[in-house]
C-alpha cells in the first residue's frame, strides 16, 4: 500500500482518517495476532512495558500489546478514530489511555516509555522530527517498533484491480503499488541514534466479504480519506460492480504482508 512515501503530515497532505472513522473500525483489518506473538519472543510488548502507540488510529496496535498486560497509551491527530477505538477497547475490557497529538510533538517528557510503536503510520509523520521525539521518549534500553500490514497487488488478483479504480478516481494517490517493505525506515532510525535494528516480515492472507473489502477500500487514504462524499459514493459503486464482475467469489481471499522494524536507545 506504500510503494511511494511522503513524509507529509495527513492534515498536511489534504488526508483526514477521521473522515473514514466508522469504516476504519468495522473494516480494516488489525495487526494479526501472529505478530505479537513474535514480538513478545524478542521482549517486545510483554508485561509491565510501558508503551506508547503513536498513530494509533482506532488502536489496532495497542490493543495488542494491552492484551499481553503492556501499559498502554495511543496517541492520535484525529478524534473520531480515538473514539472509534475506546469502543473497541471496551467490547474487550482493555483499559488503554489516549491522547489527541502529533508524533513530532508528543507533550510527554523525557524517558517515559520502555517501548514507542507507530503501526502503519511512519510515512504520514515528519519522520526526522518524529523520531527524535521518539529517542526522547525511550529510557534507556527501550525500543521502538514501526510495523506495517499491507495489503499487496499482485497480477490479475483484486488488489491490483482496485488499486487501478482507486486511481482512476484519484490519479493524485500515491501508495499504489507497495512491496510491504520500508527499507528507508532503516535510515531514519539510524540518523536518530538508534542501535541494533532488526526487522522481519511474512505474509499472511486476510479473508474479506465483498462488501467488507468495499469497506476497507473507503477507508482508505486514496478514497474516503481524500476525496469528497459524492465522489466516494461514485466510486463504491463502481467498486461493488467491478467485484460483482471480475471477482464474485465469497470471501475474497487477500494476501498481506507484515513488516517489523525494531532498534533500541542506547
């Protein structure tokens, strides 16, 4: 989903999840549970760490990690999706904290956490500033974790032919095409200060009815995050024919891919 990153803040870029709030909680697909468990083997996100999960969204992240008994605070610009996720943290009983800012400017003081995560968000942030902000906040020996889960075009499969719809309604998107690997996030945590980075992906394939891939897609940057109301309508239904036609199987079967990148503050 990210071939081609900016390092724009979304209210910078024109870009407001918080349009695509209702969609982003019923609709896009978590962090699988799969990746917490390899985080955990390499003393990521267990017990007792205090974590903040900047950009958190609806909070896909920070549910993880308050699930293995972290101390969980998320971090976000937009309201409605930290509104979207206290509900959800409340249909688990999971008490995470959460704040309205901006990962280039936190408010938290030196050293507080033990683990700082961003989960599918780097590429919105100022990424020199954020990850100085990130060092900042890290005690000593804490670490930071950027993860993605994406999405990816493959030939002929209906990634690869939604992301050209995608485009034909908003040539101006520019995540079409992603590998769901980040090698440039390597670089700005090592002109932070950042030791003994380590990263690891797989894949995993997420199963979608029609129409909560519809959902997905609208809330999404390319469509309900950037364009107007009457022409996200437009497009989800020349969405929902394209499905009907070239891909009527039920559920749609999409592969993803899961990318890691630790280091940690010396």
């Amino acid at each position: 989903m990210d071939a081609t990153v900016t390092a724009q803040h979304p209210t910078d870029s024109g870009t407001d999840f918080g349009r695509t709030a209702g969609d982003y909680a019923r609709h896009r697909a978590g962090f699988p549970r799969s990746l917490f468990a390899r985080l955990r083997e390499r003393g990521v996100g267990i017990p007792g760490q205090r974590v903040l999960d900047l950009g958190t969204g609806t909070g896909s992240l920070a549910r993880g990690f308050a699930r293995a008994g972290s101390l969980v605070t998320g971090l976000d610009i937009a309201p409605q999706l930290l509104e979207q996720a206290r509900a959800l943290d409340r249909a688990e009983d999971l008490q995470i904290e959460y704040r309205v800012a901006r990962a280039e400017a936190t408010g938290f003081g030196d050293g507080q956490f033990d683990l700082v995560s961003a989960g599918q968000c780097w590429h919105w942030f100022d990424r020199p500033r954020a990850a100085a902000e990130v060092r900042r906040l890290l005690r000593r020996g804490g670490q930071v974790l950027i993860a993605h889960f994406d999405w990816l075009p493959l030939p002929g499969n209906v990634v690869a032919a939604t992301e050209a719809l995608i485009l034909k309604h908003n040539p101006a998107w520019h995540l079409a095409g992603g590998t769901g690997i980040y090698p440039r996030w390597f670089g700005d945590l090592r002109q932070a200060g950042f030791d003994d980075l380590e990263s690891f992906s797989y894949d995993e394939t997420v199963t979608y009815s029609r129409e909560s891939w519809r959902g997905r897609i609208r809330a999404s940057a390319g469509v309900a995050a950037s364009l107007p109301p009457e022409r996200v309508v437009l497009f989800d239904q020349e969405h929902a024919e394209m499905l009907a036609r070239g891909f009527p199987e039920e559920p749609l079967r999409i592969p993803h891919r899961v990318f890691a990148l630790t280091a940690t503050r010396r």
